[in-house]
C-alpha cells in the first residue's frame, strides 16, 4: 500500500470516529510526531552561513530594505 492510499484510508477510518478522546490521543500523537521529525531533519547553521546572513541584513537595513514589526504586525493582520 503505498502512502496516499495509506492516508486515504486513515482519513476514512478517522472521520468514523466518534470519541473525542480517541481524536485527541491522536492530534496529540500526530504533533508529537511532527515535532520530532522537525528537530532530526534540523541542522545548525554553520559559521559562515551566519556571517552571510547577518552581512546580508546589514547591507538590507543600509539600503533601506526594512519593515518595522508594528507594520509587519499589521500586514499580516490584513491576511485574514
């Protein structure tokens, strides 16, 4: 079985379900699983990465390619 029909059928069985308990174990169990996916797949940025970055945002907030976070605040409230 491969995967799309592997979640196709856990959809299917999920939305069956009628305890609230079951779905919470469940939630709980998928961001569990996220998270721990997330922190192997990580990798720390090396030295020379960082020096490029922060160079790289020096030369933007000289140049004038900056957003204050009260404007960027209010952009993203405008999403919704």
């Amino acid at each position: 079985m491969n995967i799309e029909t592997r979640k196709l059928t856990f959809i299917q069985e999920f939305l069956r379900l009628q305890n609230e308990e079951i779905v919470i174990d469940l939630e709980k169990l998928l961001h569990k699983g996220k998270a721990e996916l997330l922190e192997k797949e990580m990798k720390p940025m090396s030295q020379q990465k960082l020096n490029s970055d922060i160079e790289q945002s020096l030369e933007d907030s000289k140049n004038g390619r900056i957003i204050s976070a009260s404007s960027l605040k209010t952009k993203i409230q405008k999403w919704s």
